[in-house]
C-alpha cells in the first residue's frame, strides 16, 4: 500500500501569536507529520476595511517578517512545508519563503488570475473542494494544468466546510466520484470532526479503500484553551 502523508494543518490555531506557531508546527514534527501547512494571508487578501471582520483577521495574520522569522525557528530539515494561498500579497509572501506546495481554497476555484499565477509556479497544488461544484472542480483543474510550466502534483481534497463535521455530513463517496471523473488528480481528505470523538480517528481510516493519498488534520497544542481554531 502507498504511504499517506499526514498533512498538520496550523491553520489560525496560533491566534496570530508567531511563537505559538512555532510551537505547534515543531511539536507536530516531532509528532511525525509529514508535512506542516499553514495559511498565509493578509486582512485585504480576503475583506475590505469597512468589513466586521477586518479588524479580526488583521489581528490574526503575519507579516512578511514575522513569517520569515517563524520559519527560521522550525525545525523543518526533513518535512514539507505547505500553505493555503488567498490572495496575491499572500501568495508573493508565500513565493518568497520558498514552500514545497500551495493550497487553494474552494473560493477560489473560479479566480483565474490566481490560479494562473500559482499553477506558473510548478510546485504541488492541493485543492479544497468543500462547498465546490464538480463543474468549478473541473474548471481549477484544466486551468491549472494549461498554466503549469511543468507535470506537477495536483491532490484534491474533499471535505465538508462545517466545524466541526457530523459523521453523516462526511460523505466518502465523494472521493469515488472524484477518481472517476478526474484522471492523474489524487486525492485526500481534509478531515474536520471533532477531536473530541472516535470519528476523528476512524474517518481517516475509512477513506484508505478510496484510494487517498494524504490527510489534513487541524492541530494545536491545547484543545481546553478553546481558541480560534478549536471546534476544527
């Protein structure tokens, strides 16, 4: 059987605290992930000041420096590293730290400049298709590969974009449906049910006959602190 890279998704677990990022991801590798991903973005990559929740996201994301300073404090000589991409500020910040992978999120599955400029890139691409059509599925995927400067390894990852996920919103079929209709894509799972159940274990192991080449798992470092990213 192929080996399953276990992806430890930071997410905003470090509620914009930069030390706390590095703790989680050094802990994650010394857990034995295989790959660390964070999301890179800024306040006007997503919303525009007048928004309620400017002031929110602003609070949360890094500057350039402050990425380049946590990514000096990692241990990552044998790990890859990933980040989600929302915007051209985030993905130039991203570019810059010199990543293995990109990931996209399902709301830019339509944002052809975006897509155009990361798939340029030649590094891999994951995919989120929580909350997608098969149709805009389809659309990220030939405008990925049309763009690509280079063969490069696309995942796509199903996920149900509720936190946290009820079992019987998890719908593994999906994957099914993604190994028919889309060839060379592989596939995985970006996994959010409470950490609290047996589901969070189980599920994973569920999705290996599908044919799954990665999971996504959200960590921290303390789930009784109940912080931004706990219910995920």
């Amino acid at each position: 059987m192929k080996k399953i890279e276990i992806i430890a998704e930071i997410a905003n677990a470090h509620q914009g605290d930069p030390d706390v990022a590095i703790e989680i991801a050094n802990k994650a590798i010394n857990a034995n992930c295989d790959i660390i991903k964070f999301q890179i973005y800024t306040a006007d990559d997503l919303l525009t000041p007048s928004h309620s929740r400017y002031n929110h996201f602003k609070k949360q994301s890094f500057s350039k420096k402050q990425w380049e300073y946590i990514f000096k404090k990692i241990n990552s000589n044998n790990i890859k590293i990933y980040a989600d991409i929302f915007g051209n500020e985030s993905l130039e910040i991203a570019k810059n730290l010199n990543i293995d992978g990109f990931k996209i999120h399902f709301s830019d599955l339509l944002n052809i400049p975006l897509l155009k400029k990361i798939s340029s890139i030649g590094k891999t691409i994951l995919i989120g298709s929580g909350g997608g059509t098969l149709e805009e599925i389809s659309f990220a995927l030939e405008t990925i590969k049309k763009n690509s400067t280079k063969k490069i390894k696309i995942i796509l990852l199903h996920g149900f974009q509720a936190y946290p996920t009820f079992i019987e919103d998890t719908n593994l079929d999906r994957l099914k449906k993604f190994k028919e209709l889309f060839k060379n894509v592989e596939t995985g799972i970006s996994d959010h049910i409470s950490g609290d159940s047996i589901f969070s274990s189980i599920l994973p192991m569920m999705a290996i006959p599908y044919g799954i080449s990665c999971v996504e798992k959200h960590v921290t470092v303390n789930r009784n602190k109940k912080g931004v990213d706990y219910y995920s």
